[in-house]
C-alpha cells in the first residue's frame, strides 16, 4: 500500500485543518501538504499554489509523499476567487 499524502487548507470550514491532522497521526507512513488561509476543500489545480500543485504532482507520478508535512503559503493571488 503506497504511504498517503493528504491535502488540507487552513481555512477550510467544512473539512478542518484539524480534522485533515488527526487521520495524518494514525496513518505513521502518510504526509500532510497544507495550503495556509485556503478556505475550500479542493486544493491541487484550483489556487495555483506552486508548493501544493507541484507535490501533487510529484506524489501521482512517483506514490512517494513529501520527506516532511508541509505547509505552504497562500495561494498565488487572492483577488482572484478559487
């Protein structure tokens, strides 16, 4: 079984950053990639957040999640809405 990577946004009021932490430390081979003050569910392709895209990306290619969890900046820019 290949090690999760999971996908969380900080300000997510449906699924909570919260919420996405808690599955991250019973799963021990899985990481966490957060987009800080996202406020939607779907991360990857939706705020062109380099940082979250490109691990996605890399995780669909290789099924290696990142060394560490991460958290990202905002997304690229916040006049536009995801």
């Amino acid at each position: 079984m290949l090690p999760a990577r999971i996908g969380a946004a900080t300000g997510d009021p449906r699924t909570t950053y919260d919420g996405s932490v808690e599955p991250r430390g019973r799963l021990p081979r899985s990481r966490l990639v957060a987009l800080e003050g996202a406020d939607r569910h779907v991360l990857f392709g939706r705020y062109g957040n380099v940082c979250v895209d490109d691990e996605a990306i890399r995780y669909l290619a290789t099924g290696k999640p990142p060394r560490e969890n991460q958290t990202c900046a905002g997304w690229a820019d916040r006049s536009v809405s995801p």
